[in-house]
C-alpha cells in the first residue's frame, strides 16, 4: 500500500502516512515505537531502541500497514529479535 498508494482492502487511493508513531506506555516525551533488542552487556541500560515504525492507514476502510524504519540497522540478538527460517521447498509431486 505504501508504494502503490492503493488500499488492497477497498482499492481506495486516499492512503495515509504516518511518520512516527507515539509510544503512549513511555514516560519520556518523544519516545515512539520501535523494536527493542538486547545488546551485550558493555552497553549502558543493555536495551536498544531500533527500527522506529512508521505506517500508513487506507482514509476509507482504516486498513493499516506498520513498516519499520531502516530494518538492517535492527540487532538480531537471538533473544528478542530472532531471524525465522526460510522452509524447505520439496518439489511438487
């Protein structure tokens, strides 16, 4: 929806953008949504805010779409943040 600017719910084209999405549960003025990975422990505080999201929202039906920003700058720490496995593919018979 981001890059088409259709809804693919209603096929609406009034698509809105949302850049940064306050984090309501925070008390720190400012704070937005982001994914939270653990980082070791040399690091201050061992949290680490990263990929802030984003997302858009179809003005017509409501449906939503949460991207993250710069998705490769997210620590996988195996933990929090986990990479899933791609599924073996059998061939059909």
């Amino acid at each position: 929806m981001k890059a088409s600017v259709t809804c693919p719910k209603c096929l609406n084209r009034r698509i809105l953008h949302v850049d940064s999405i306050a984090d309501k549960t925070q008390i720190a003025k400012g704070a937005v949504l982001s994914v939270r990975a653990k980082v070791p422990f040399t690091v201050i505080g061992r949290w680490k805010n990263e990929g802030e999201f984003e997302c858009v929202i179809c003005a017509a039906c409501g449906y939503t779409e949460w991207y993250a920003k710069n998705p490769d700058a997210i620590t996988v720490d195996d933990e929090t943040v986990t990479v899933l496995p791609v599924p073996r593919s059998e061939p059909y018979r």
